[in-house]
C-alpha cells in the first residue's frame, strides 16, 4: 500500500533548500530526506527564484574536469563506456562534450584503428571479414571498407571456397562417395565441391536417393522368389521405389499392392487347424498375414465359417453328448454355460446334428410343455419351485406357472403390482413326501407364511419380502416382477425397474438388484440393452413407443398434425421457441426434430424466413410417423 506523505510543515529554510538543490541534489532526494512531498520542495525552489533542471537521469559528477572527459572522448573512448564509468547516463557526457566545444563523432559500430599490413596480410591469406574483425573487436563492415580504401579487391560473400580439387578429392567422387559426404570431411558447402569437380572435367552424378548396392539378377531372384518390394529395399537401405524401378528395367511383372499373401501353406493344414477349434485371427497370426485373408483361404476351401461369438475353443463335448443333453430337457443356454461356450456355438451343433431345437420363449405363445399336468402338480407340491421346474424343461417360468394355474393348483405369490394385494396360504392338504411330517410345510419355499400388508400399494413392496425364509429375497423380487409382466402391467417392450428403482422399492443392496434382473433373463422374460436398461421380452423385441427419442416422439406429433391439416401445406410451422414452450424441451432437442421432419419431406425449411409445412406432393408416400 503506498504510504501518504506528510503534509506537515517542511523544517528546513528556504536557503538550506536552494543550497543542496545547487550542490546537485535533486528536489525528489530533499523531499525523501525531509518525508514530504516533491512538489512542495519544487515550489517553495520556485519561489525562491532557483532554476529547475529538466528531470532526467544524473549528472555528471563535478569531480571529473571537463580536460579529463576531452582527454578520454580525443583518446577514442566512446561516451558510452566514459558514462559507464562515471555511473551517469551517455547523454550528460555528451552534454559536458559538446559545452567544451568538441565535435561529437557520428554513432555507429566501432571504427577500425588503422587497416595495418598485418590485416592486410591476414585478409590475402585467406581469413575471412568476420573472422578478422572478431578477433579485433569491431564491426566487419569496418574491415571491409579500411580494406576497400586500402585498395584490395574484396572477394564475394558465399559459402566456404574448396582450397583445390585434388585428385583425392577426384577418387573419392569416382568410387561412389557423395558430394555431401566429400563437402562435411573438407567442411564446405557441397556446391563448392561440385563446382570444382565439374571444372575438372568430372561428370556429375545426378542427385537422388541412394543407388543400389547390389546388382540386378540378385534382385530379381529376391523377387521372384516371393519376398516384397519393401523387404528387399529394407534389408539394401535404400527405397522401394528403386527396387521397383530396378525390376520394371529388368522386364519383371510387379505383383498388385496389397496385404501380405500367405505363405506357401497348404489348405488342409489351414482348414484343420480352424476345424480344431482355432481362431482365424489366431491363425493369421501365426502366419504373419491378414485375417481377411485366411477367411477367404478357408471359404475358397469349402468350410464352414464359424458365428462371431466367444472364443473358439472346442467344445469338449460329443455331438451325441449334446444331443442326449438337450433331448434331455435341458436348456441351450445351461449347456453353454456348463461347457463355457457361447449359446450360438451349441445351437449350431445341434442344428447340424439334425435336431429341431424347441422355439424360445415368446410374450403369448404356446410353447408346449412335455410333461403332464399330474406330473407338474406332483413335483410343485413336492416341494419343487416353479423356477426348478421350467429349468427342467426348458420353458418359461410363466408357463409352468400358467400350467399350474389352469391344474387349479394355488400359486403363492410374494407380492402385487398395482392396488391391494393379498397373500394367503395354501390350503390344500398335501400329503407328506417321505413320512417325516415336515416336508408337506415346503411349498415353494413360502409354505406357512400367514397373510402380510393386506392393502399395501408398490411404495411398500419391501414389507412383502419375507428375508429370513427358505427363498432368496432376489427370487421373491423377481416372482414379484414376472407377476407384474403377466397380469400386464408391464407390457412387451417396457422397461423394468433399474437397479436403483428396486433398491429403493424394495430396501435392498445394489448385488441384490442386479441378480433379480439376472433371474428374469434366465426365465426368458426379459433382456438387457447395454446402457440402456431391461426390457420386457426377448432380445431384438421392439421397444414402447414412449421409450423412444423425445424428439421422434415430437416428430410424430408434428406429422400427424401436419398429415390431419391443422397446419396447412406452405404454411409457417410453430417457431423453435414456441416448439420449446409447448414440448418442455431444449432448443436442441427440437433443431432435432425439424432436421427429421425435413429429411422425412414433412417441412422445408427457407433460410432467414422460417420453416414451413412441405406441400403435399413432397409427403412419404406412405402415411406414417415421421421416423
């Protein structure tokens, strides 16, 4: 922070001022020395009559005569290096100099003592003006005009002249050695060199990348052989280019650019490997070539290109150990598992081996279950779970549960979707499984429970989880879900609740929440989509029409209006602000929906005038949506 000065009376007289301001001292050192202000001590100078001096940097100390600053400028010293001296600047030199009467000498770089016969001597021997006035001290212009008025020629400015072309020089040009090379040992510049041989006769080599070290027919041989242009450069250092034009001279056919050819490797060796279970990329590279290649190896070769899926080890299983498996009711997806292989590898070993495989599960069909419905009510009220009983046979979980429904059978259930729910206990007699009395109480692992949260709503889903029973609490979540799928409140193509919609429905932890979404795809009921969610059906079901863009939905909306003529043909459509108002969107979303709706042939849009409804004639053919 700067300090304010004092505005305190100055105590010091008015002839103690004028005499320290005369001795030199400047006003700015007397107001520092007395702690005021420099303008009070200019003024109170004024009045007395004292001249002020321009503001500037020091002046010249009255120690020094004005003989001596003669002396020293007379003897060649600049006023730069006096005013060095004295710690003052060059201009209060310059002023004491010119009061003494003396002729200032124009500025410049240093002027050269004397051109004597050593600089002479030095100059014809060959030194350069640089070198020259380096060791001197002073500009080379300086020693080139001493040397200009001394009468010698100056000789032209330019790179470094050859001392003379030797027929060392010669040899080492003649036996392959390149200008550049010859120039960097003698330090000069290449031209130099070339100038100089050419006056000797010599014939120039033209310039280009390095020539190849071996002849011809070794190239060739190389080549034909089967090695690439760029091998045969690589190992010679020198372009490909020269390789191919040394061949092109030879009357060789250059082989098309392109990936690298297989080696000389037989089909079968090719064929057996991929047919043992190995990659084409593990193939590829092996053999130092393009998967592309191998591929095009095998089908050439007539074999049967594997799906892209998991990675192709063999199975380790026979075709008839899969039959007899699958015969056997179980799923494709359980024997993927248990062999670690992916579900499309199993399917296809089964259609090759000539089984018809079971339809998936499909939201309303009638897959039918080969078992009959005693068999069914026997194993549920034997204790066995629904879930246990569609794995067993390979359906979905909803129809066995369905099965069971029309046997008459009572299904509990650990909870509603929508409204009042309630649960209640079984109540058909079941005789005991092995004598024990005990078993009869296991139906499903929720026998014996009495009736929980009669009336409860979805936000106390959590109360009807019974978490220290015999079920885990993600298969009661997920009965609670496909319940919901099957009394439809959850259509086909709708989303299930994420992970953290469950968390908080139902109070559990996040690993929880994930295994229900893992029980429902096993029973088939619903599918993932990377970063998206589950979805109710299978994997390629299409999605509700409220899960699409926001902006298509907008789209459509504008079409239909468009299509139904509440805006007519030519006519302004709402502006974005007024889009964005009615919709609740951002500017984006709706620059969206119009760049649709002009790719869709719905609105034209005129630059500085707006958009507008497309006359008719430019509408889809077919009425639609606007996607």
């Amino acid at each position: 922070m700067r300090r304010r000065r004092s505005r305190q009376p100055v105590e010091i007289s008015d002839e103690e001022l004028v005499r320290r301001y005369e001795a030199g001292e400047s006003y700015i050192g007397i107001a520092e020395s007395v702690d005021t202000n420099p303008q009070r001590i200019r003024s109170r100078l004024v009045a007395a009559g004292v001249e002020i001096r321009s503001t500037g940097r020091r002046r010249v100390p009255v120690e020094i005569s004005d003989e001596e600053l003669v002396r020293r400028y007379e003897a060649g010293e600049t006023m730069a290096a006096i005013a060095g001296s004295l710690g003052v600047d060059s201009g209060r030199v310059r002023a004491g100099l010119v009061a003494a009467g003396m002729e200032i000498r124009p500025s410049g770089p240093r002027r050269l003592p004397v051109v004597t016969e050593e600089v002479v001597r030095r100059y014809e021997a060959g030194e350069s003006l640089r070198a020259i006035a380096g060791s001197l001290g002073v500009h080379r212009l300086r020693v080139r005009s001493g040397l200009a008025e001394a009468g010698l020629e100056i000789r032209p400015s330019g790179p470094r002249r050859l001392p003379v072309v030797t027929e060392e020089v010669v040899r080492r040009y003649e036996a392959g050695e390149s200008l550049r090379a010859i120039a960097g040992s003698l330090g000069v510049h290449r031209l130099r060199v070339r100038s100089g041989l050419a006056e000797a006769g010599l014939e120039i080599r033209p310039s280009g990348p390095r020539r190849l070290p071996v002849v011809t027919e070794e190239v060739v041989r190389r080549y034909e052989a089967g090695e690439s242009l760029r091998a045969i450069a690589g190992s010679l250092g020198v372009d490909a280019l020269k390789v191919r034009s040394r061949l092109v001279a030879a009357g060789v056919e250059i082989r098309a650019a392109g990936p690298r050819r297989l080696p000389v490797v037989a089909d079968e060796e090719v064929a057996n490997r991929y047919e043992a279970g190995e990659s084409m990329a593990a193939i590829a590279g092996s053999l130092g070539v393009d998967k592309v290649k191998v591929r095009s190896r095998l089908v050439a070769a007539g074999v049967r290109i594997r799906p892209k899926g998991r990675a192709g080890k063999p199975l380790g299983v026979s075709d008839e150990e899969l039959v007899r498996r699958y015969r056997g009711g179980e799923r494709i997806n359980a024997i993927a598992r248990s062999l670690g292989a992916d579900f499309g590898r199993v399917r296809s070993r089964l259609v090759a081996a000539g089984v018809e495989v079971r339809p998936a599960w499909v939201w309303g069909g009638r897959t039918p279950v080969v078992v009959a419905d005693e068999e069914l009510v026997r194993r549920y009220r034997g204790g066995e779970s629904i879930t246990a009983l569609a794995r067993s046979l390979g359906v979905g979980f909803a129809k066995v549960r369905s099965r069971l429904v029309a046997a008459g059978v009572e299904i509990w259930s650990g909870g509603g979707s929508r409204g009042r729910v309630r649960t209640t206990v079984r109540k058909t007699p079941l005789p005991p499984a092995s004598g024990l009395g005990w078993e009869s109480k296991i139906r499903d692992g929720h026998e014996g429970e009495e009736t929980m949260n009669e009336g409860s709503d979805r936000s106390g889903q959590s109360g009807l989880i019974r978490r220290r029973g015999m079920v885990p609490v993600y298969v009661q979540i997920a009965d609670v879900i496909a319940k919901r799928i099957a009394n439809g409140d959850l259509k086909l193509g709708d989303r299930v609740p994420s992970e953290k919609d469950l968390m908080e429905e139902f109070g559990v932890a996040q690993m929880t929440a994930r295994r229900v979404h893992r029980e429902l795809r096993e029973r088939e009921l619903v599918h993932t989509v990377q970063g998206e969610g589950s979805f109710v059906g299978l994997e390629g079901t299409p999605k509700a029409d409220y899960l699409r863009p926001l902006y298509v939905q907008i789209a459509d909306v504008i079409a239909k209006e468009i299509r139904a003529g509440g805006i007519a043909p030519e006519s302004p459509i709402p502006s974005e602000r007024e889009l964005m108002a009615m919709h609740g969107v951002a500017k984006a979303t709706i620059r969206q929906t119009i760049a649709l709706l002009r790719e869709a042939g719905w609105v034209i849009t005129i630059p500085y005038r707006g958009t507008f409804a497309a006359p008719r004639r430019s509408w889809p053919e077919q009425p639609g949506d606007a996607s």
